[in-house]
C-alpha cells in the first residue's frame, strides 16, 4: 500500500471514529408483537401508539398455526391475502421496518383474521426536537457540546497533520 493510500486509509478510519462520536439523531423503536389468536389488536395499537417512521415491528407466533401477511386495506377489511403484499409464514418471528409515512395492514391468513388476529398501523413523522434546554442546564449542555467539538478538532488536527507527512 502507497504511503498516499495509507494515510487516506487512517483519515478515513479517523473521520468515521468522529462522526460515531458525535450525538446521532432519534433512533428507531424496536416493537414486539406477540402474533396470537384471540387478541384485540384494535386495543393493542391504541396502547402501543404513536408508531413513526423507521420503528421496527417484530412479530413473533407459532411457527405452522400463524403467518404475517402484509395486505392493503381491502385485504384487511376482507381477510382477504389473496393479492399479498408480503407474505412471511416461515419460522416464528418476523421483522418490519415501518419506512413510510403510511397506514400498513398485516393479517393472519390461517382463519385467525376473523377472530381480530388483523393489525393496521399509521405511522407518522417523528415529533420536532424538544425546545433548547433551560438556563439552569445550559451548562451541561455546553460542556457536553465542547467535548463533541473537541474530538471532532483533534480529528481535523491528526488529518492535517498526517496529510502534510505526504
């Protein structure tokens, strides 16, 4: 490897050790969903909501009894899988990032749908960032900003310096 193709291997590998040290923004919800008949799933998004975009469902059943079908609203109106968006009936669980702003429908097409084994989630935007913080935690905050930035420099510093070894 070239003394150049090192150097941007180390200023690579610096930049992506800055960047994970920096705050990140909100992460996803992970949702688990116990996948059974005789559950008033009605009841269960009003006890599980909001849902946003990017959140994961993870839905677990009984591998055989059970299957998650993702199907559009006449489908969930109907318990009809017959024109499946998704179908995913191998093993016990199943995960599904929620990526749209969207209503999505997931039945279960073992005869269970009749019984509410049907599930219709909206999901929507995550809510705006909470206001800056109060005058009595605005020192924490700054302390807190000061140590980012300053790993974010000396990331900066080592690159430059290591860029004028070339």
């Amino acid at each position: 490897m070239t003394t150049r193709a090192s150097v941007a291997a180390a200023a690579a590998l610096l930049a992506l050790a800055a960047c994970l040290a920096l705050p990140s923004g909100a992460a996803a919800n992970k949702i688990t969903i116990n996948w059974k008949p005789n559950t008033n799933y009605s009841d269960w998004v009003t006890q599980h909501s909001p849902f946003y975009k990017d959140d994961w469902l993870v839905f677990y059943y009984t591998a055989g009894q059970a299957d998650v079908v993702q199907v559009d609203e006449t489908g969930y109106n109907k318990c009809d899988a017959s024109n499946a968006i998704y179908n995913y009936s191998k093993g016990r669980s199943f995960a599904f990032q929620l990526n749209e702003t969207k209503t999505y429908y997931f039945i279960c097409s073992y005869g269970y749908c009749f019984g509410g084994m049907r599930l219709a989630i909206k999901t929507e935007k995550l809510p705006p960032p909470s206001p800056p913080p109060s005058a009595s935690h605005k020192s924490a905050a700054a302390a807190f900003a000061r140590s980012h930035a300053a790993v974010l420099y000396a990331a900066v510093a080592v690159l430059a310096a290591l860029l004028r070894m070339v």
